[in-house]
C-alpha cells in the first residue's frame, strides 16, 4: 500500500474509533492532527511551551471527550500482523513499537489504551493491567500487556474506563 493510502487507512480507523467513543459515552471524541506525534515521544519537549489545555489535545491519536482528562488512546489499522508470535510467546516488533508509542504519548498520571485494525482480522484493545488495574475478564496476554476483542473490551470496560481515567 502506498504511503498515501496507508496514511488515509489510519486516519479513517481513528475517526472510526473517536466516533464510536463519542456514541459510547455521549460526548466529543475527535481524531488528534497530527496523530500524537506532536508532543510524543522525542517532540515531549513541546509541552513546555503549551497549556494544558492544549497538551492534551496533542496526545496521543484520539482526543478524548471532557470527562477524560488522563486517558490517552493510540489507534494503529493495518493490514497484516503476525498473530503466530503472540501464539508461540515470541515477541513483535511491530506490536513492541506501538505499545512503545502509546507510552511515549503519556505524561505522568496518563493512562494509555491501544486500539488495533488488522485488515480482515478484527479489532482489539490492549492495555497495561498495571496501569489501570482493573479485570482482563478473559483477555489474553503479551508480555505484561493484556488484549480483548474491541467490542467485547469496551462492553466489559466502558464503566471502568470512564470512572478511572477522570
């Protein structure tokens, strides 16, 4: 896939996402500009210069509604994943790489979700048990991470989310 196309790929899941959230809880999510990568990772530094306010609309790929403040939602939609790695126990960069992002887009307090399309596969939540402390309620597990069938995440989770992330 070209890197248009590609790009346009991810854009369109994160409006999807943000969407969906916004129909969930009743109030605006929207896809981030720039998707996170504005004050993530290495670009950290920008938030010196930034309001809170404005911050937390840099962060990450969906900008949460208002009763949100601490949560931080990364979305990746791609075509292929090598799902035998999770099977066999083995790691994957391309699975390491996102969590590493979602990380990255958090300041302290934060609270990370990772919402992946697989093309033809389905769609998933993953999250850090650690972090939220809350029920895997059947998830599986990478490394430390936990993962659920997005539909079946947020019908079990959507209360928790909301109360914890606050």
């Amino acid at each position: 896939m070209s890197g248009r196309k590609s790009k346009n790929k991810g854009k369109s899941y994160e409006r999807d996402v943000a969407n969906f959230l916004s129909e969930l809880y009743g109030e605006s999510f929207t896809r981030v500009p720039y998707s996170g990568a504005f004050v993530g990772g290495q670009n950290i530094k920008r938030t010196a210069t930034l309001s809170e306010d404005q911050t937390r609309g840099y962060k990450g790929d969906i900008h949460p509604g208002p009763s949100f403040p601490k949560l931080v939602i990364e979305a990746k939609n791609y075509a292929e994943f090598s799902w035998p790695s999770l099977a066999l126990n083995k790691s994957s960069a391309q699975l390491d790489d996102w969590i590493q992002q979602s990380i990255d887009s958090c300041e302290p307090g934060d609270m990370w979700l990772l919402c992946i399309k697989i093309t033809r596969q389905g769609q998933f939540v993953l999250w850090d048990p650690n972090m939220w402390n809350m029920p895997d309620n059947g998830g599986n597990h990478y490394k430390q991470y936990v993962y659920k069938e997005y539909d079946a995440f947020w019908k079990a989770h959507s209360d928790w989310i909301k109360h914890h992330s606050q």
